[in-house]
C-alpha cells in the first residue's frame, strides 16, 4: 500500500448527483468522520495543506488567530508612532501642505500594508485546501480592521484596548461614545479623504 491520506475528493457525472451527496446526512455516527463540502477549482487547490497533521494544524490555527489579535492591538500603536513620526518633519514652506495630509498618513500606510500582514498570517498559519480561501478569510477580517480603525478611529482615540473593553462590556453606550467623538473628528475625515483622493 501507498500513502493514505484523511482527505479525497469524488468526482461525479452530474451536477444533481453531486449536489444530492453534499446534503447528505447521518451517514456515520460521528459527525466529523466525514464533512463534505464543495471542492475548490483544481487549479486552484493547494495540495499541501492535505497533508498536513491535524495536531500541527491546530498550532498554526491558534498561532494565526493571536497573531491576527496581536496586529489588532498593534494597529492602533503604530498609526500613531507613524502619525507622530510624520509631525515631527518639518518642510518648511510646504509645512501647512504636510499639516493638512501628515495626521493621515500613518493611518493611509497601515491601511495599504494590512491585507498584506493578514494574508501572510493566514498562508502560512492556516490550512485553506485553495488560494481563493485566504482571499475569503481576508476579506472578512479586512472588513472588521476597516471598521474598527477608519470608521471609528475617532472614537477609538489612542488606547484599543481601553475601547474594546468598553464595547465588549458595555455596548449600548457605543452610540453615545460616538455621538460625542465623531461630531469633533470632521477634518480628520476631510484630510483622509484627500489622502485617499
């Protein structure tokens, strides 16, 4: 005998055949003996995360969830390390140029540099059997950093970890939070939209 593997695909000879054995049910006791799902295309399948040992698959999992957790805390830090950074240089007569577009900019470089720190995480922390997996898992995970540090930065202010408390142990007082700090962030808005111009 060859090398057996816990995973396979079928290959059927119609759509309504295919389609009938993935609503299949109950067909062992143990519910995770088999999980069928929709393969991805054979292009685009990554055949080594199929053998990958399932105890070395859950370390990277957790490794790649507390590294995405850690760039969440590190996220705020470093927009403002950047933002200050960039106050500190002084262009003389383009200084109220530099004034109107350096408090964005370390938000603009943070911003371009996550999808790239995100999908590095996931290539190489998590098993996606297919390249358009880590796309999907980006995807969702950049829409949350998105949410969190360009629509409610204002409110978030400098200290994550003091606003997530808050949000997690309070969060009906999120509308009040930013009904306080949004109305007083409009330029802050204004120089990102140009940024982003």
């Amino acid at each position: 005998g060859g090398v057996n593997l816990s995973n396979g695909f079928v290959t059927f000879n119609d759509r309504i055949s295919a389609e009938v054995a993935l609503r299949l049910t109950g067909i062992t006791e143990d519910k995770s003996e088999l999980i069928l799902e929709t393969p991805p295309e054979p292009s685009d399948i990554q055949w080594a995360d199929f053998t990958q040992d399932q105890t070395a698959r859950q370390g990277r999992e957790i490794l790649g969830y507390a590294l995405t957790v850690g760039l969440y805390f590190a996220y705020m830090p470093i927009v403002v390390a950047v933002t200050n950074l960039a106050d500190v240089i002084d262009l003389g007569a383009l200084d109220t140029v530099w004034d109107s577009v350096a408090p964005t900019l370390g938000l603009q470089i943070m911003i371009a540099m996550l999808p790239t720190f995100l999908i590095t995480i996931y290539k190489f922390c998590f098993t996606l059997k297919a390249a358009a997996w880590a796309q999907h898992k980006l995807q969702a995970w950049y829409f949350w950093f998105q949410l969190f540090f360009v629509c409610l930065i204002a409110a978030i202010g400098t200290n994550v970890v003091e606003f997530t408390e808050t949000m997690f142990t309070d969060p009906f007082s999120l509308p009040g939070v930013l009904a306080d700090t949004l109305p007083s962030a409009t330029h802050y808005y204004m120089n990102y939209l140009v940024m982003q111009w």
